[in-house]
C-alpha cells in the first residue's frame, strides 16, 4: 500500500505545483502520457502518494488522469516529493529533447 500523505501536504504541493509550475505540469504530461492523435492541451496536478503524481489532462477537450511513478521509487516524506518531481521534470525534458532549467 503506498504512503499516503497528510492533507496539508498535497495541498501545499498542488497549489506550488500548479500555480508556480504549470508549464511542467504540461512538459510532464507530454512526455510520460501514452502517444494519441490529439496534443495534450492543459495538465494539472491533482495528486500524489508515495508512489506517484496523478495529472488530470486534457485532450480535444477531453480530461483524463494520467499516473506517473517517482522514478527512485516509492516514497514517504515530503522532501522527497520534490526531489522526485524535480526527477519527472528531467527525465520528461530528457525524453522530449528539451533543455532542462536549473533547478535551486
């Protein structure tokens, strides 16, 4: 069973996430979202556990959840949310050819 995280937690990380980080919120879903006909037009981080992130994204209008794994693994503190949101965004810039932004 994965971690799951105190309410205050997610919250804190959801509204970073999707108020200071919304273009990686989109270059994580391009890059992790199976292939399809339509571009992905809009993501947003709409949880996590200890075992991933969970992105609600859109497609010709369409919203779908798409789960991604940390990629060190499972997880169960908060320091490590972001370290391995900081691992999706690299690995996502990798995957989409993209050059990756320092990290702070």
């Amino acid at each position: 069973m994965p971690h799951a995280f105190d309410a205050d937690v997610i919250s804190a990380v959801l509204r970073h996430m999707n108020g200071d980080h919304t273009d990686d919120n989109l270059l994580i879903a391009r890059a992790f979202a199976a292939p399809a006909d339509a571009p992905i037009t809009d993501a947003v981080m709409v949880g996590f556990d200890g075992d991933g992130g969970v992105w609600e994204i859109t497609r010709n209008a369409t919203v779908s959840e798409l789960r991604v794994p940390w990629p060190g693994g499972p997880i169960d503190d908060r320091p490590a949310v972001r370290r391995e949101v900081v691992a999706l965004y690299d690995a996502a810039c990798a995957r989409l050819g993209v050059e990756p932004r320092p990290h702070a």
